[in-house]
C-alpha cells in the first residue's frame, strides 16, 4: 500500500494507490502498484527516446513518473508445489489470480476455474452498487477442464424421480440447503422457500441443522456435481455424437498445404482417440466426395455427388459414419487419410477451374450428423465458397471498413436465407458446425458468412490467413486435435438462478443462441474453453442475509452419449460497505467484461464503444476517489488496488486489432479479431491484455534451470510490453496467451545465433526448434534448451488451455509489424501510448470531480 508524501499530511486509504503531484517518493513494487513523483513524461528524466527540444510541460495534476505506473511485470513466484498452491473454495476472500498456478479444491462452493465474479462480496443495496459503478457479474466456463491434481466433478444419480429441487424455483439440492423437522423440511438458499423432502431422501439431522448422511452425498459436499437426467428432462434422445470432418479439396486447398496437413493430424489422432466415437470423412472441390465403410474390405469406397444445389446424403448413415478405433474399419480410415493427398495432387486442377461448393458441403454434412444422431460438423475451408448453394461472392470494401457505423454491413452474412436454415436444422437435430479458414495473403473469405452457423450453435471459427505449414501448421494441429478429443458437451440447455435480490440483465458469449430469457439459452455444443459473461443487477435490497447466491445449470449429452445435469453452486458474502466492494473485486473479471462489451459494440457498428470503455473506467475510478480516498491530495489519480491495472488494460483494448477501424485491417481479420474476444477465457484475459515479454539474452541466472519441484522451471522476470524496452542486439519470448513468439531484433549478431542455435541466420531458427526433441537435446546449447524450456513451463502452467505455438519473428518481416503493434504501452494506431492515456483519464477524473 502506499503512504502519502511529505508534501501532504494526507494519506491513502488502505487498499489504495495514487499516481501524481503530491504521491510519496516511489518504493520498489513488482506487482504494478506505484506512487508518482515530479517526473515528468517527456520532461528531462525520462526515456530518450521521448524526449524533445518543445515538449509541451504537463500541469501539476497528470504529472505520473512513468517508470512507476501499474503494471503486471517482474519476477512471477516459482511454483512450490505439483499443481501449485492448494486453494479451498470456502476458504479465500478473492480468489486465487486466473493466470496462477494452483489446484481448487471445491468445498462446498463452486472453482474459480467455473465461476468467477467481478465482485467477491456483492453490494446489498442498489444504491450502493449504482454508487460504486462497478457491474456485478459472473463470467462462467460450465465445462472448464480440471488439472491432474483436482478432484474429478462427481456424478449422481438419483434414477427416474430425478435430483431434489426447490418447489418454488427450482433449484438443484446443494450444500447451502438448510434441513429442519427432522430433515423432513427444506429451505432453498436462493429463493427462501421451504419444501418437502421426498420420503426416500429424507435423512435425520444433528445438534447443527447438518444431515447425518452429509458425507456420503456429493451434491451436499461440492460445489459442482452431475446428475444423470431422468428421460422426461428434456425430447433428446442422447447418443454418441458424431464428428464429420468436411475438408476443401481445390488446388488452393492441396497447393496450400492444408488438406494434406488435415489429413495427416487425423491419422495421428487415431491413436488418441478414446471410445465411443463416431467418424466421417467428406471432402469437396467442384463436386462432394462421400467415402463408405464395409467391414471386411481393404479400401473405402468412394461415392461422388454432382448435385451442387439440393445435395443429399448419398446411401445410409451407418456406411458413413463409423467407429474408425473398431479394427474392421480402421485399415480402410488409415489408407483414406495416408491416400487422398497424393489423390488430388495427381488429379489436379479439375474441369471446373477452382470453384469451391462449400455451401453444399456444409448443408450435406449438417444432414448426415443430423441423420446419425447430432454432434459436430468440422468444415476445413481455404477459399471463397463461389459455386452451387451458398456461393459467396467478394465484397471486402475496405472504404466501408474504415467506418464504424458502415463496417457493421460487412459482419453480416451473405446468403442470409441459406445460413439461417442450416443453422435451424442445426438447432433441431443437435448440431453444432466449427469453421478452419485458411486463405492465402490477402485473399477475401467471408469471416462473417462461414461464421454464422458457428455462431448460433456453439462452434468454433479458427482463422489462419496466409496457411504456411511451417509457420502454422503446429496451431492447426493442436487446434484440430483439441476441438476433437476434447469433452465437449451436446444439445445444451443452459440456466443461471440467482438468490433473492439479485437478477440477470444481459448475457454476452461468442454463440448466437437461442435465448428464451437473459438467463436461459439453448445451444448445441459447448466446449471445454466456452465462456459466457452474465452482468447482474439488483431486483430489490438484499436485507438479512449474510450471503447470496448464484446457481448455474446445464443440461446436455457428453462425449459417451449420457444425458447428464450439471450444476455449479457458488456462495458470496454480503456487505454494505463500499469500500469492500472495491476491495474484494477481480480486474481480470472486470476487464473480460468490459472487452466481450466493448466486442458487441463494434459489432453492432456503435462507433463510440472505445469511449464507452473510457467512460466506465472514468467512472469507477471516481467513485472510488470521491467515496473511498475524499481526503487525498488533489493532484493524485487515486487507483484501488484491486482495479489498478484497469487504466492499462483499458488502454489496451482499444489498440486492439478487433477495436481498430481503418484501411490497415481488412473485414475479414477483424471480425475474427472480434470473435476470438468474445469467447475469451478467463485464463487468457490477462496476458492477452498485456502480454508477457521476457529477455531470452542475455538469459538471467537461474532462467530456464530445473526447480526443486517435478519439471518446472525457473522463469525470468517479465519487462515492460514496449518498444523502449527492446534493445537492438537482443532476443525476446513474447507471450499473448495464444501464441508464443521468439522475437529476433535486428542487431543480433550472426555469432550469437551460431552460439545458441548453431544456425546463421534469423530465418533459419525456427527449423531448428522444430526438430524433435531427442535431436535438440544432442545439438542445441544449454542457452537454446534453456530458452525452450521457458517455453514449455508457460505452456505447463497453461494445461487449462489451448496449445501455445513457438514460432520466431525476425526483424524486417510483417510479423514484426504485428508483433510490434501488439505492444500495448506504445502509441499505436493512433491511439495514446500507456503513460499518456493514464494522464487523460487522471483529468477525466479530476473533470467529474470539479
């Protein structure tokens, strides 16, 4: 915490930080948390790169030291323990940070890895949340994988009667029920109402108001459980879903490398594949390929439909869709995945030039997994679909793009009648379709047309411009592998309940789905890594309650065909006092909030959401100074210590490739820019906000070195996300939750790149950590292993997510523009770099005050 200066008999609240004339002399602080001096940006002291003959001097109030602003750098604390610090649901006022290494252990309230609140203690006035400004949300991720180390969510089945609910508002039996009359009553923790306990659940109570069988019961012990449906929960009829993969075929497609590389992960993926599962494989050029299994024969047979405007499922489902892990079939799928790319090499173009019928593919597909029960459509497409149903045709203005309020036209889709009854069927029989696309350098797809039916039912939309095997084959790989062997879940009903008081306003998720009210939808998959933001309001005063609490539900089909329940339960203090609104709050919470708003913005074509953020950063930060630190000095920007980074990562989001309008982005790379932000994990939010750097030479002491503890590794401190901070003769890892990218700066000598990787030039790095890694450790220096084995410890500490791929950036390349303007404390884009964004908002704020 920080202490006021000597110029002022003032101090801070505890809890507080201030920036500014009249803040005390800076102290050393890793975490971000600073206090301002004199120094001027710009003025005398500072960097000189900043410097100049005229500039401007500051007034008193926006003087911030910039080497002494918030931000998320320095040394991360070495993991202690496998699995990192243990953390008991019941037991921690905030939860553990979404970016830390540690194992929940679900006591009774449900993981921060499911659900995670902007506030932990929640406002039990309207008044006092209105005041504050700072929205009550949850953001949930149903399906979030656990780690090696946490208990497995436990499975209960109550048979045919299903689990006890509340009479009233049917929520599900959890361990803040509260029994009485001899466990023969019970009261419902959210809405308050007493019910009757079925006879064969009725179970005598002790001294405590604790039933006796407690132990036994999972659904009274754990915050998250799952329930086996009883058959009149919902029409589905639950089966193994089925996965049809739908690769493109043109001679871009072979030319590319991406057919091929399809193919070659599928036949890899063999041999992780668990039962059950159901496989099938189509592929299109200027005509559909269908391929039928018999059991007994040595080869598929090959079935090709010519009908490009009413395509059909050729012959019955159960030739197409097989098991490909049961040995009568596994020779046929292994010969179609090892034949077919030397197939269409030899066939070349075809009659038809290069057209693509990816409409009819895609509807084809939609039918046979309709057919076979539902489950999951995987289209791999590497140009514009311009033949048969669902041409498309090229439309990317970017005059219209230029333009917020006119650029909304380009997100919506062509063919608005054809993608709209695709993803109907899609809704009725329980599929959900994800997109790959991969066009070459600069070439127009159509993002927002292949995207709609993902977006309605719950897919995924991968987009990789400019496919190079060698540059992105090892994401496509990942990606592909993940979206398949995953534990993705079905024909989802989805329902968040909240305790008296409270709420649901609105929902923000990547998916369109059916809504039936702000706190109910309907969708066809959700994945592992699917979120969804709720913000909640208050229906009335929350009087007479310690805690509140929120219940999400889902009902859906898992990998294995079981129609299963499950239900997260989470517990949050009440308090009236708005200092502990502001103390107990979540940044990355908040700031994954503000992001998914600002995304729905820009895709509604709103030209103002950047000064919407602006506006919501303006007024958190002066409700806190005007009600929380009144008796500061003047001059401070006062910051609560919980929400410090928020000017930052404001900042941030508004330099981002999805929030810029102008020529230098095309429709295509925005709207999926736009669509990555809004299916945002939680675990990703921070480093996507401000990614990570580290100095990879000179490497310091210990990094790269082997802990005490399994595996790990020590890591370096993290620097300053800004070109400042790169010095010429140096390598930097770079570290955006999505990717990691080993940045070659310009002045690296060619004898340094020998030392480490034994190569001479930048360009020639990349083959050398793609070798296997037998061959590394036989070759490289113990610098170059080290480095890879930072790498591998993000990656470690990251299980929860996708795949992070290494690749290298070299100085003078396109990706070192776009590594660069991804540095989110420079100017970019026109757009103030950090230190000056954070004065603008020190004046907003003294603005509102005065």
């Amino acid at each position: 915490h920080s202490a006021a200066s000597s110029r002022s008999p003032m101090r801070l609240p505890s809890g507080a930080v201030g920036l500014g004339a009249g803040a005390a002399s800076p102290a050393s602080n890793r975490s971000g948390g600073a206090i301002g001096n004199d120094r001027t940006p710009g003025g005398p002291n500072a960097s000189p790169r900043r410097r100049g003959p005229l500039a401007p001097k500051r007034e008193a109030a926006s003087r911030i030291d910039p080497e002494q602003v918030p931000r998320p750098v320095g040394q991360a604390e070495a993991v202690k323990q496998e699995g990192g610090k243990r953390c008991d649901t019941t037991k921690y006022y905030v939860p553990p940070p979404a970016t830390s290494v540690s194992t929940i252990l679900d006591r009774g309230s449900s993981s921060c890895e499911f659900m995670r609140v902007t506030v932990n203690q929640v406002p039990a006035y309207p008044s006092t949340a209105n005041t504050a400004h700072l929205p009550i949300a949850v953001v949930c991720q149903p399906f979030a994988e656990l780690t090696q180390y946490e208990e497995p969510v436990p499975l209960v089945d109550f048979g045919e009667q299903g689990p006890f609910r509340c009479d009233r508002c049917r929520a599900y039996v959890n361990p803040h029920f509260v029994w009485a009359c001899q466990g023969t009553k019970a009261t419902c923790n959210l809405c308050g109402h007493r019910s009757d306990v079925p006879d064969d659940y009725q179970c005598s109570i002790d001294d405590k108001g604790r039933r006796r069988d407690e132990n036994e019961r999972p659904e009274l012990l754990r915050g998250t459980v799952d329930y086996i449906a009883p058959r009149d929960y919902s029409d589905v009829l639950p089966g193994v879903p089925t996965i049809a993969v739908v690769i493109e075929a043109t001679r871009q497609s072979v030319s590319s490398g991406l057919f091929p590389q399809v193919l070659w992960t599928l036949r890899g993926l063999l041999n992780f594949m668990e039962r059950p599962t159901r496989l099938s494989i189509i592929t299109f050029d200027h005509v559909l390929h269908f391929y039928a299994f018999s059991p007994g024969h040595a080869e598929s047979r090959w079935i090709t439909i010519s009908d490009i405007e009413d395509p059909f499922v050729p012959c019955s489902p159960s030739s197409l869709v097989i098991d490909p892990l049961d040995d009568a079939f596994r020779p046929q799928v292994e010969a179609l995945f090892r034949d077919l790319p030397g197939y269409f090499e030899d066939l070349g173009a075809p009659a038809a030039g290069d057209q693509s019928v990816g409409g009819a593919a895609l509807k084809a597909a939609v039918d046979l997994v309709g057919l076979s029960g539902g489950g999951h459509v995987l289209m791999f497409q590497a140009s514009l679909q311009n033949a048969g149903v669902g041409a498309l045709r090229v439309r990317d203005d970017l005059r219209l793009n230029s333009k917020p309020e006119e650029s909304a036209a380009l997100f919506a889709p062509q063919q608005g009648p054809f993608f709209d009854a695709v993803a109907e069927s899609c809704k009725e029989r329980g599929v959900a379709v994800s997109v790959f696309l991969a066009p070459p350098v600069g070439v127009y797809i159509d993002v927002a047309s292949l995207s709609a039916v993902p977006r309605r039912t719950g897919g995924e939309v991968a987009y990789l411009p400019g496919y190079d095997p060698m540059v992105d084959g090892e994401r496509l790989h990942y990606d592909i592998s993940r979206t398949i062997v995953q534990n993705a879940v079905y024909s989802c009903m989805f329902k968040l309940r909240c305790s008296k008081g409270l709420a649901v306003e609105t929902m923000y998720g990547t998916w369109e789905a059916e809504v039936i009210d702000p706190s109910n939808f309907q969708v066809s998959r959700l994945s592992v890594d699917a979120t969804c933001d709720y913000v909640l309001s208050h229906s009335e005063r929350i009087e007479g309650q310690k805690n509140v609490y929120l219940q999400a539900a889902c009902l859906h089909t898992d990998r294995q065909g079981r129609r299963l329940i499950r239900v997260h339960t989470l517990q949050l203090p009440v308090t009236s006092s708005l200092s502990n609104v502001f103390r107990y709050s979540d940044i990355d919470t908040v700031s994954n909030l503000l992001i998914k708003q600002a995304a729905v913005g820009a895709l509604s074509g709103y030209g103002n959401f950047k000064d919407k953020l602006s506006k919501a950063c303006v007024d958190i930060l002066h409700a806190y100074r005007v009600n929380c630190a009144s008796m500061t000095s003047a001059g401070q920007l006062i910051l609560p210590e919980a929400l410090k980074l928020l000017p930052l990562y404001a900042s941030s989001i508004r330099k981002m490739p999805a929030f810029r309008s102008g020529s230098d982005i095309r429709a295509d790379d925005r709207l999926a820019a736009l669509l990555r932000v809004l299916g945002l994990p939680m675990a990703l939010t921070a480093p996507f906000l401000y990614p990570r750097v580290y100095t990879m030479s000179p490497l310091p002491e210990r990094a790269g070195l082997r802990t005490d503890v399994g595996d790990n590794v020590h890591m370096p401190p993290s620097i300053r996300c800004s070109g400042d901070t790169l010095a010429l003769d140096r390598m930097f890892l770079v570290d955006n939750g999505y990717s990691l990218r080993l940045y070659i700066r310009e002045d690296v000598s060619t004898e340094q790149l020998q030392e480490t990787f034994g190569v001479a030039a930048p360009a020639e790095v990349a083959d050398v950590l793609a070798k296997p890694e037998e061959e590394q450790c036989q070759e490289l220096s113990e610098n170059a292993l080290r480095i890879i084995a930072i790498a591998w410890q993000i990656r470690r500490e990251r299980t929860r997510v996708p795949w992070q791929p290494l690749t290298v950036v070299a100085a003078g390349t396109p990706e070192e523009s776009r590594l660069l303007a991804s540095f989110c404390e420079d100017r970019v884009a026109g757009e103030q770099n950090y230190v000056d964004y954070l004065c603008h908002i020190h004046r907003l704020v003294q603005n509102k005050q005065d």
